[in-house]
C-alpha cells in the first residue's frame, strides 16, 4: 500500500504544499521510524582503516536483511554509530551488525573493543523530527572534521538522496559473482542475505539497501534537504543535547547563531554593538550552550584569545 502510494503521488504534478500534505501522509502511513544511536567509546575507536568501513557497510546491509528492517539513513562515526531505521526489529538489527562486526575485529586483533557499546533508541512521531534526525545523522562527520564533505563521504549516507549521478555509478550484482567473490567483499560466509545487492568496487553498494528514495520523498525537494542539513543549525544543536552529544559547530555556524542571539536575546543587531555585561552573557550562552572552544569564541566576537582563555581557563590548558 505504502509503495503504491508513492507511485500515484509521483505521477501527479502538485504545488509545494500538496508536496508538503502528501509527505506528511506518507510519513503517518509509513510504519515505525527509529533512531538508533550509541554513545561513544571513551577508550578506542572502531575503525582505523578505509576497510573496514567497507566491512560495516556490508554488515549493515546483511543485518537489514535479516532483521527485516529498511536502513533509511546512517553514519559510522569512529567511535560511535547512527542509524535511521524503519521497522519493528531494530534491536535486533543492531545486534546482528555489531555481533559481526565484533568477530571481525576480534579475528583482526582487536578484541573486545565494541564489548560495552550499547544501543539507544530514538522514536521518530512527526515528520518535522524525522527531518531533523536524518539531518543530524548526516551532518555528524562533517561537523567533527573539517575536512569531511558533508555529501560525499564514505561514513555516511548523504551521497545518496537527489543525487543524479547514481544511475551512472559502475556497479556489479553481488548474484552475478561467485562465492569468493562475495565473501571476499563481505567478510562472511552468510552471502544469501545480500541477495539482489550490488558491489560498488570492494564495498556493498549503499544504494542498494539503503531506501534512500523514501527519504526524499518526505523531503520533497533537494533545496529542502540541503537547507534542513546545512542551515537548520538550532535544531541540530537540539538533536545533540537531547542525545547527550556535544555541539560541534563552524565558524561560520557559530558567528550566524552570534547574530541570531544578539537579535532574540538583547534587541541588537550584531555583537560589536553590546555593552559589557551583554558580551559575558553571550559569550557565557555561546561557551555552555554551543560548546564553543575559546579559539571559537575570539574569532567569532573578534576579541583577543588571551581575553577568552582568563574567562575559561581549563579550556585554555586543554588547547595546549
């Protein structure tokens, strides 16, 4: 019903707002999403090589198919992960990728790392929320690395949606391939779950389990989505604290909620324009708030680091 659904909508010219109805319909017929996240390891990281992103992608895509659940998006940060989920059995989509990933990790002399990841779960009610949640998966490594493009990056999903070069990827049918062939790219023995999946050279193929046309379908629109990932900045900072993450903002993110806050909090349009006791609360709400390193902060306010540092002083230790 769900599919069909989505082929009569698509075969209907409609205006922005019908666009808006039919994915808010869609989302409300559209079963059970997740967010389901972990917190970071304090004591290691997961991945150390390009490889074994490429084995998590393919555990990724064999525990969908075994749990029965539609991967909708995901990032596999180093030291934690994300997954948009649509289905009933994540839990048990998230044991199966980390029991495998384990033992893989296990046999590559690196036991016992994922022994106390432990999952939490997120549940997605509105379409707005899910917006928001896709959006902040996507953005995770991006935030935290500067040199990560935030749509064209092997940790997460984001190269996929309104992307119009995919028709022309070169990618082989997993069936087509023979048994050492598969178990060569997948690192297992289970090669009947990835039944009608593509390799995209060494790796499972994301857009192959990843129902990443539903995900724009309740976008609507690739200017939605870029906007929702790239400028909804508030609610990302939102996303993180609820999930007990820090903030990880730009320069350029930062200094656009600086001008946001002089507005909404004092009247004032921009930060040079704010007295003394105006300035210790912004750059108080921009420290605790936003967690903004005192480096963040200077440049932003454009004031003398030194000025930062005598403010936040175990911040300033931690720099150096």
């Amino acid at each position: 019903m769900f599919a069909a659904m989505m082929t009569y909508y698509s075969q209907i010219p409609r205006s922005k707002q019908q666009l808006e109805w039919d994915a808010e319909r869609m989302f409300n017929s559209g079963g059970r999403f997740t967010h389901l996240h972990t917190p970071a390891l304090e004591t290691d990281m997961v991945f150390h090589t390009r490889e074994e992103y490429y084995v998590a992608i393919a555990y990724m895509a064999m525990a969908a198919a075994e749990a029965r659940v539609e991967v909708l998006a995901y990032a596999l940060m180093s030291n934690h992960f994300h997954f948009i989920l649509r289905g009933k059995d994540t839990r048990k989509f998230f044991n199966l990728f980390l029991r495998r990933l384990c033992l893989y990790l296990s046999r590559h002399g690196r036991p016992g790392i994922l022994n106390t990841m432990r999952a939490e779960e997120t549940e997605i009610t509105s379409l707005k929320q899910f917006r928001n949640e896709v959006a902040y998966v996507i953005r995770n490594p991006f935030v935290v690395k500067d040199s990560v493009h935030i749509f064209a990056n092997i940790q997460t999903s984001g190269f996929l949606y309104f992307n119009p070069f995919l028709q022309f990827l070169s990618v082989e049918a997993i069936d087509n391939m023979t048994i050492r062939e598969k178990q060569a790219i997948i690192k297992s023995k289970d090669t009947e779950l990835l039944k009608g999946a593509t390799a995209l050279g060494p790796m499972i193929n994301p857009a192959s389990f990843v129902n990443y046309k539903l995900v724009e379908s309740l976008f609507v629109t690739a200017r939605q989505f870029i906007h929702w990932t790239l400028k909804n900045v508030e609610v990302q900072v939102e996303t993180a604290l609820r999930m007990g993450e820090q903030p990880n903002l730009s320069d350029e993110e930062l200094l656009s909620m600086t001008f946001k806050l002089c507005r909404s909090q004092f009247g004032i349009a921009k930060p040079a324009e704010l007295d003394r006791q105006q300035q210790m609360i912004l750059v108080k709400k921009l420290k605790y708030d936003y967690s903004a390193s005192n480096g963040q902060i200077a440049r932003v306010l454009n004031a003398p680091v030194s000025t930062i540092d005598a403010m936040f002083p175990l911040s300033a230790k931690e720099r150096k």
